[in-house]
C-alpha cells in the first residue's frame, strides 16, 4: 500500500493512520496509532518543513498521496528538500539538479 515496511516511520499522522487500520496484527496497529499521535500534525512552519513529501494524504494530485522514486532515490523526502533558505519552492529544474551530496550539505 505504502511501499516497503521501513518506510512507514516517514509518513505523515494521516496516512500512518489509514495504513494502522488496513493492518491484521493488532500489536502493529496499536504501535502505529500510538506512532501516529507522537509525530502529531505540524502546527508551524519548521513542522511543515518536516512532513513527508511521498504517500502524505495532505499532498495529493487528484485526491491521491504522491511518490516520485526518482526524486526519492536523491534523497527528496522532505518539504524542506524543496525548498530554499527564504522559504521559497524550489524550481523543477532546480529540483532536477540536485545532487544527494547538495543534500546533505544543506542540512
């Protein structure tokens, strides 16, 4: 539904709480409904910088949670990977030229 099980941990309280439901093992269920109120709703601006960008039912084209592999392959998990120091989106041109290395130096 949401890709490998590891990646569960990198959505947002929504979408951990659709995947919680669509689950069998009740030990699992309750772990992820207890993860999905930790991580709670981003509430300012540094918390929406923190939202997950792929499979987040807050981000969506035509009502359904995006995933761009490619993007995620170069380290694109984040708002704030799309983003500049002032706030600003970045350019899809911009976001095509990153380099995983540019990444991790801005972080």
């Amino acid at each position: 539904m949401f890709g490998p099980w590891n990646d569960v941990w990198l959505l947002n309280k929504k979408s951990i709480k659709q995947y919680a439901v669509s689950l069998s093992n009740p030990f699992w269920t309750d772990v992820l409904k207890s993860w999905a109120e930790y991580t709670g709703d981003p509430s300012n601006a540094i918390d929406f910088l923190k939202q997950p960008l792929w499979n987040n039912l807050n981000i969506t084209i035509g009502k359904k949670p995006v995933c761009r592999p490619n993007w995620e392959a170069k380290g694109i998990r984040y708002m704030n990977d799309i983003v500049d120091q002032g706030g600003r989106f970045l350019t899809h041109e911009a976001i095509k030229s990153l380099k995983i290395e540019e990444l991790l130096k801005s972080k």
